[in-house]
C-alpha cells in the first residue's frame, strides 16, 4: 500500500497522510488547513490575474518539494534567489514558477507535488469537521439530558414545597384557633404575663402563617396553577385597607408613616386580593427593612392614563448592581441580612410575577444606606365612581 507523506508547515518533519499533530513540533495540522483559506486570499491579492496559480493554496511548497526528494536544498535556495530579484524588480512570482523557470522541476511534478498537498489538507479539514460536529452532537445530547434533570429537581422542589406548605397549615390552624380561645380568656381567665405571652405566641403564630401562605402561592405559580382574575377594581377602598395596616405595623416599630393618595383615582383592571397582596408585601418589606425613627410611605398618582402604586421608605437600601437579585426565589443579598430580618426570600419573586400577569412591571430605585423605592402602574379603566 502506498503512504502517501507530508511535511509540517512549521519544522518541516515529514508525516504520514491521516497524521493530524506534528510529531516533532506539535502544530496541529487539522488548524494549517482551516488558514488555507486566509492563506489563498492574501496570495491573490499580491499577484496578477495572469499569476494565479493553485500552488497559493500549499503552504511552504519549496521546503515540502525538498523533503520529498524533488528538490536539493541548494535548488531552493537558487530559486528563492531568483524570486527575490524579481520582487525587488516590482514582479510577483511564485516559487514554483521560478523553479519551472530555472529548469529545477517540470510542470508535471510541480502539479503533482501541489496536488498532493492541496488533498492531504482537503481530507484533514473534512475530518477536522467530522470530529467537531461528532463532538457538537455528543455536547447536545448531555445538555439535554442535564437540562431534562433540572427540570426534573425542579418539579420535585415544587411539589416538595407545595407538600410540606400544606402539611404546615392544618396544625396551625389549630394552633391559631386555641390560641384565639385562650386570648379571649374562653378556656379561663389569665394573668397579665400569660396574656403578654400569648400575645407573643399569636405574633409568631401570624408571621409562620404568613410564610406558609407564601410557600403555596410560590408552588402554585412554579407548577402553572396560580389563578389570576382580572376584573374592574375600585383600587381606592384597598388602598385604605392597606394604609390602616400599614399605619399599625409602623406604630409598632417606631416608625413614620404617610399616604398620599389622591381622593379618586380611575378604576383598573386586576385580581383584587392580588393586588392588595403585593402591595401589602411593599409594606412589610419596607417596614421590616427600616430601622426605628425611619420612614415609610404608601403612594399613589395618574399619569398617562395609568394609575401608578408606590411604595417608599428610608431602609437599608439596596446597592443599585444587586436590585435584579432581589426578585430571585429563596434568596437574600447575604446572610447577615437573612438572620437580622428573617423571611423566605420568595415574596418579591410571587409579586413580580403577579404584577407581570397584570401586563406591568415593577420599578425599582434604590440607594445603599439611604432607602428603596419599589413602583407598577394599572392601566386606567374608568373614571372612579362618585
């Protein structure tokens, strides 16, 4: 069987056809081939039409030639010789041409040599491509199947969580109808130290009912199950509810609060119970991360036909590159946050994607140690009713 051999371009070793790494040197010949085509168009801009040749397209010709015995290294330095006189003369001549022109090889060697090479770098760039695509489809299966696990600890993670969350709310209603029996002193009368205690435990009580609450709704919308109605709301008797609750929550935490909202506002589209929710998140949150002596403030205005829902304080603030953390499931901005003020992390994700199913958007402004400022806005529907 005939080999058919090949020099590397770079230390000139001779190699066999199928070899795709020098031995010698390490270049990697299946890379020589993929620069042919560079190495073709900067040939033919330097040459004449008439100059156009097939051997631009083999690298080192001359050192190739002498490796296979064609050509002694004395004949190629002669004709390199000779192409530089040319050069220097303002003529472009090809080193193949100046050995057919020297007498130092025939054009039926110069041909065949060509040939030869122009093949051996053919086949190395066909399974260059082979390989790579073999690896493209190898590297597209195991994204597959990690994305198929993913979605899979995913649905486990949702069903886990919406599980537990509904394990949790039946001992603590329970917990919280004892709990009323006991305040109410319909189990007996109590003490003033059992009174303040029970007080506490019905706090607490309230706060872990909350968060459950959370976990189902974060569950429901995860799996697709979350119901949003949208219907002509009166937005202003919510806002009142909202504000009243509000105004107590500051009053227990030393701190400042203020509505400005308009005596009508239009009516809007949404989920009522929605809604309130997720203003009434703004509020906790605001409320949680402000510290005593701060400042709180529900608000809202018309402008360009759509009713905008803000909520301000004087917090901790938010460092303006971290504000698309906060809408992240289960996270906090670092843990020192999470044990000082405690939650889930998944409020802001549950509003964000309930104010989105209203066709809006929340709008954030925030500055480090100076406050938060979180806003969406409802289209206007109509006209407040008198």
């Amino acid at each position: 069987m005939t080999v058919t051999l090949l020099s590397c371009p770079v230390c000139h070793y001779v190699l066999e056809e199928d070899a795709k790494i020098c031995d010698r040197c390490g270049v990697n010949l299946e890379m020589a081939a993929a620069l042919v085509e560079n190495a073709v168009r900067s040939a033919i801009e330097d040459l004449p039409e008439d100059h156009i040749s097939p051997e631009i397209l083999v690298p080192r010709l001359g050192d190739y030639l002498v490796e296979r015995g064609i050509l002694t290294r004395e004949e190629l330095n002669q004709a390199l010789i000779y192409q530089r006189k040319h050069q220097r003369d303002g003529e472009a001549k090809l080193i193949g041409q100046a050995l057919i022109e020297l007498d130092l090889i025939t054009r039926e060697e110069l041909d065949k040599a060509v040939t030869e090479q122009i093949y051996i770098l053919q086949s190395a760039l066909k399974q260059a491509n082979e390989e790579l695509e073999a690896r493209v489809r190898q590297r597209t299966v195991e994204l597959e199947k990690a994305l198929n696990r993913l979605a899979e600890l995913e649905q486990l993670k949702s069903n886990f969580v919406a599980n537990v969350s509904h394990e949790l709310r039946t001992p603590l209603t329970h917990l919280r109808g004892y709990l009323e029996l006991l305040l109410d002193q319909a189990l007996g009368p109590l003490t003033p130290e059992q009174a303040r205690a029970l007080q506490v435990m019905s706090k607490a009580e309230a706060r872990l009912g909350n968060l459950i609450e959370d976990l189902i709704q974060f569950s429901a919308f995860s799996r697709g199950t979350m119901d949003v109605q949208l219907v002509v709301v009166d937005v202003r008797p919510v806002l009142d509810e909202i504000k009243e609750k509000a105004r107590y929550r500051c009053e227990e935490k030393n701190l400042a609060f203020q509505a400005k909202i308009p005596e009508k506002l239009p009516l809007v589209r949404a989920d009522r119970d929605k809604f309130s929710w997720v203003l009434s998140q703004f509020i906790d949150n605001a409320v949680k991360f402000t510290l005593p002596g701060g400042h709180v403030q529900l608000g809202a205005y018309v402008q360009d036909e759509r009713v905008h829902f803000y909520v301000y304080d004087t917090g901790i603030g938010i460092p303006p590159e971290r504000i698309d953390e906060i809408f992240e499931p289960f996270h906090q901005l670092d843990s020192s946050a999470t044990r000082r003020f405690g939650g889930t992390g998944i409020g802001l994700t549950i509003a964000k994607r309930i104010v989105e199913s209203h066709g809006s958007e929340i709008v954030v402004r925030s500055k480090e140690g100076k406050g938060s400022y979180f806003e969406f806005a409802l289209v206007a529907e109509a006209e407040a009713p008198s």
